[in-house]
C-alpha cells in the first residue's frame, strides 16, 4: 500500500516551529554556535550536563518555574521548581562526595521512575561520576552483569528491590562499596552493609559548587537494548548536553512553556537523554509517570496535566491501537501539539492511526544508545511521508553506504538503493567507546563514517526510510528483505495486533520468510486465517517477499523497552540457544 504523504500547513501556526526551514537551518548550523546556547561552567569551569540542566534556570527567571511533576502508581502527586531540584541535586552531589566517590567512578540506579532516580541521576553528573540507570524489572544476573562490568561503586536502590534482587549478589560484587537504600528507617533499620539514603541526604549540605568539568569528563553508561545479542556499555560524556539541547529545539520543537512526558523509562537511553537532560535543559516541565502502559490512564494524563508534547515508543503506539479510538474521544487532547516517537520502525498505519486518534501524526525519529541523541526526524513543519524516519538533524551528515571487502566504504549516492546507515562522527552525543570492548567499538567504524549497523535507503528528496537491522535480514531466493516491510503489511490487516518476521533457512531458496503473529482481541486464530493472511500479504507485496509461513502466537517477544526480539523468534524456530536474554520483556 501507498500512504498518502501528510502536508504541514505553511503558515499559520499557534506556536512557530522552531524548524520551519529545514535547508536552511541546515546550511547555518554549527555545533560551536549551538555550544553557545548553553551557559558552561561560571568562570570557565567547563561544561556539566547538570548545570545546564539545573542551575543555570535555578539562578535565574525560571527559578519556581515547575521542572518536574511526579505522579505516583498511587495518585499521589510531586512537584519540584527548578530552584528545589538545585537543593536537592546539590545535596545528593554532596553526598557523593562525602562517600569519596572521586570523578569518573560510576553511581548504578535501580529503581522504578520515582524522583530520587532523577534527583541522583543529575546529582551524580554534579560530583562528575558516571550516572548508570538500570531497568528496575532486571533479573539478579543482569543487575550483577552490568554493575561488574561497570565497575558500580555506589548502587541507589529501595529496600524491596535490595532484598529481592541484590543482598544475595553483594559477596559477587567487591567493588560495590556503597549501597544506598531507599525505605522507611522501620525496613531499613534490618539491613546490614547498607546505608539509609534519605537519612544522608538530609544530613548533607544544599550547596554545592560543581568542580571544574571538562567537556570530555565521561557522563553517562548506557547499556544498549540487548535486541541484537549482548548489551553493550556505551559511554557518553558531558558535552553530550549540547546534542540533547539542540535536538530538544528541533525534533521534539520545545518551547518555554511547554509540557512534556516522555513515557520511556531511564532504564534506557531515551529516558535519560530525554525524560530527564533535554528538556530541563530548555528550562520546560516534564511529566514523570511511575506507573505502567494503561490506555485510558495515559489519555487522562495528557488531559489533566495539559502535555503539550509527547515522545513515545512504537510499542506503547500498537498497544493504544489495539484497544482503539474510541476512548480517545471521551478526553480533551487538545493542548497536545506534537507528538513523536523512537525506539523501533513506526509502521505507516501507526503514523495515520494517531491522525486519525489525535488529530496529530506521529512523527518517527531514529537514533541508538550509541548516538546519545536523535540523528533522523520528522520536524513539526515538514511533510510526513509516513513509513520514514524523516531527515537528518542539523549538524548531522548521513549517508547509505556499501562496505567493500577491503574495508573502504563506497558511499551510495543513488536514491532508493538499500545499504547501511552511516554518520560522520563529530557531533558531541556520540559515543565515545563500549565499556572494555574496545575491538567491538572499533568495529564501527570504517573509513571515516560510524557504521550503525541498520539498513535503510534514501529517496530522491533526503528522507531516510528504514529496511531492517542488518542482522535481521532476510535473504530469499536473490531477495533482500526487511522484516520491517512484511510486518507493517500484516498490520493492515485487520485481524493483526503484531507481527515479527524472520527468515527461516531453506535448502532451495537460502531463507523463506516466516511471521508470527498476535491478534487483535475479538480475533481467534485458524486455518481460514491463516490462508486469508497469507492471501493478504501476497497480493500486497508479491511471492518473492510475502511470508512463506505464518504462526500464531499470544504475544511477539519484546525487549522491556518494546522492541522485537526477532533473534529470539528464530532460535526458538530452529531449537538453537536464546542467547542473551537479560533484556527479554516477560509477558
Ligand atoms: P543492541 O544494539 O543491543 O542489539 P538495540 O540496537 O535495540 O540493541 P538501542 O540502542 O536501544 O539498542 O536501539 C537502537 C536501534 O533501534 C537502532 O539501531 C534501530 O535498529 C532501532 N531503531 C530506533 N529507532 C528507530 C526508528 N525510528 N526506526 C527504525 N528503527 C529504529
Ligand atoms: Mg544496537
């Protein structure tokens, strides 16, 4: 099926896009003058991602602005201006600092979204120690995992997630020298080799000056979704804050004023870079959210707290579908102005279905852990040919590239050639390494691009469009195929909530394409089924790349941030090993 592109008035807007000249911002950007909007350290200390995050609007107009707004699983309801996140990101700074954490020793975080996360995420980057958020819903063995590997000094936890997960790993962590716990003193007051974290906040001074900061000092480690094989640590330093700003500014289009949720858990790299640094850094409110995926509540959370902007993921997109528009019509939407999403390919009908839902598109954007920030968007004032994952932000160079067997890369000028997403490196998100996996790393890169391991294409106007993690393609009969491709079709058909696609070996053809797929509710799997989707495909994308096979399953397996696990489909089709599946999202 085509999509119909989705036109963006030219004029007339209730708030001005910040980018409503894509070539032109394009041409004039630098990353020195956008370095410029940020403040730096006083008197030339550097640059700290907390001080643009935090103090720079303490100290001035935005001081009692609201930065952000905790809402409970329970109801309850936590405000923090930027003037008490100062306070308390400074106190926990200091505590830190009293364990005698010196710079670059990394702090883990184990908890669900509750402010203490955010509050020590940023009160670590102030002590200039590495802030290292995990997954809460991680089994022991990955929290150990990670924590070794990392080299965790400090780990932040609560007392229920200490007693089931870490008090029987602490004698396989020695390098673990301090352990802050989160709890009433009744719970903590039964737990050995720990210390009470509220208690040494409030004996912690709310001053603190952020020592002199190099924009290099290492930042942030962030493990990687886990979809393609093992995790991988990825390192990010200060400087990072400058990238996070500028995409704030033009794929998320903040504003003063506006209020933002992005529902994505710090666990992740987009609840770092974007549920907690880029838009404190434009000074706006985020909403956090404690509490899980659930339609209706998220629809009166976007009421009753007037968001403005939303970023979520495909994943939670498919779940809203799934239940329909209707309950969408019993809430008022309409401070909702943009609304964007990453994380995974955003099937076409997805990008209509929230025209259709919200009166917005969903604007897709693409970027990695490895990236610290969005590379690809769809901008607020730009067309949507839904099915792409839109431009490259400025002060990004993207290309579609073929590596050749001696290494070099020949960068593929043509548009709608298939080959493999490539950035010049140089914008300051980017990487810097994976924890002691320097081999891995260097990998990466070849001939002067970062090689981001997906493939894509480009059409004649500069729009990026997604085929397929390269590990994920499907070679059949000369064919290459993206799952991507084949699941989006199933989507349309009415039946389907869900799809994952792979490529199962076949003597004669290489690879035959195989889907499994979840139904809507209301919808039970048969024969008739099965052949009327197998029909479907066919007539939609032809023999060569309709699925050979389809399965039914209940559920297609996720990451717990909600990307399709297709590695795991296809060790569980042929009886091979899982692999890795500390990430795997349990049903
Ligand atoms: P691992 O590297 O451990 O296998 P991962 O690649 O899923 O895990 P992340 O860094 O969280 O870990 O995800 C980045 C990847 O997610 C991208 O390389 C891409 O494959 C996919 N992705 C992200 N956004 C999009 C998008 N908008 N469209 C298509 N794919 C996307
Ligand atoms: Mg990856």
């Amino acid at each position: 099926m085509i999509w119909k592109t989705i036109e963006k008035p030219k004029q007339g807007w209730a708030v001005v896009p910040n980018l409503l000249d894509y070539d032109q911002v394009r041409a004039e950007f630098s990353w020195q003058a956008a370095r410029r909007e940020l403040d730096g350290l006083p008197s030339g200390g550097g640059l700290n991602i907390a001080y643009e995050a935090v103090d720079r609007h303490a100290a001035g107009a935005l001081s009692e602005h609201l930065a952000l707004r905790w809402l409970g699983k329970r109801g309850e309801i936590r405000d923090f201006t930027y003037a008490d996140l100062r306070a308390l990101t400074d106190r926990f700074a200091n505590v830190l600092k009293r364990l005698g954490l010196d710079a670059g020793e990394r702090v883990f975080m184990l908890t669900g979204r509750i402010p203490e996360l955010y509050i020590s995420a940023l009160g670590t980057l102030k002590n200039r120690n590495v802030f290292c958020p995990l997954f809460s819903a991680f089994g022991p063995e990955p929290i150990r995992q990670r924590i070794s590997i990392g080299d965790g000094r400090v780990l932040v936890t609560t007392v229920t997630l200490y007693q089931r997960k870490i008090a029987e790993l602490r004698s396989a962590l020695p390098g673990l020298k301090h352990v802050l716990l989160i709890g009433t003193p009744d719970e903590l007051r039964a737990i050995p080799d720990t210390k009470d974290f509220h208690q040494l906040m409030e004996q912690a001074d709310n001053r603190f000056d952020i020592p002199p900061t190099d924009p290099e000092d290492l930042a942030l480690l962030h493990f990687t979704s886990g979809t393609t094989g093992k995790p991988k640590g990825a390192m990010h330093v200060h400087q990072a804050v400058v990238a996070h700003h500028m995409t704030g500014r033009y794929a998320l289009d903040f504003h003063p004023g506006d209020i933002f949720w992005c529902t994505a858990d710090p666990g992740w790299v987009t609840g770092t870079s974007y549920g907690i640094i880029a838009p404190l850094t434009h000074g706006i409110t985020s909403i956090i959210d404690e509490a899980e995926f659930d339609a209706e509540r998220w629809y009166g959370l976007l009421e009753q707290q007037k968001v403005t902007i939303w970023y979520t993921a495909p994943t939670a997109v498919r779940m809203m579908m799934k239940v329909g528009t209707e309950v969408i019509r019993k809430f008022d939407l309409s401070n909702l102005r943009f609304i964007a999403s990453v994380g995974e390919p955003l099937n076409p009908e997805a990008v209509v279905w929230g025209q259709e839902a919200f009166g917005l598109p969903i604007h897709d954007n693409w970027w990695q852990t490895e990236t610290g920030g969005i590379m690809i968007a769809n901008y607020a004032a730009m067309e949507i040919r839904p099915g792409s994952m839109g431009r490259p932000l400025p002060g990004i160079d993207a290309a579609i590239v073929r590596q050749r067997k001696d290494g070099t890369v020949e960068v593929v000028d043509a548009p709608e050639v298939e080959g493999e997403l490539a950035l010049r490196p140089g914008w300051p998100s980017m990487f810097r390494g994976y924890l002691n996996e320097d081999a891995r790393y260097r990998k990466c890169f070849a001939d002067g691009w970062y090689l981001t391991g997906d493939l894509a294409k480009r059409d004649r106007d500069g729009f990026y469009w997604f085929v397929g993690r390269i590990d994920d393609v499907i070679k059949s009969a000369g064919h290459l195929i993206g799952p991507f491709e084949v699941e989006s079709t199933l989507m349309e058909h009415r039946a389907v909530a869900e799809a994952g696609v792979i490529g199962k070996p076949d003597p004669t053809a290489g690879e035959v394409v195989k889907a499994f797929v979840a139904l809507k509710p209301g919808f039970a799997a048969s024969e008739d089924l099965r052949l009327d989707l197998l029909g479907f495909a066919r007539r939609r994308l032809g023999v060569a790349v309709a699925p050979r096979e389809i399965d039914f399953v209940a559920n297609v397996p996720k990451t717990r941030s909600g990307k399709i696990m297709r590695r795991l489909l296809k060790a569980r089709e042929l009886g091979l090993p899982e692999g890795d599946t500390s990430t795997l999202e349990s049903d």
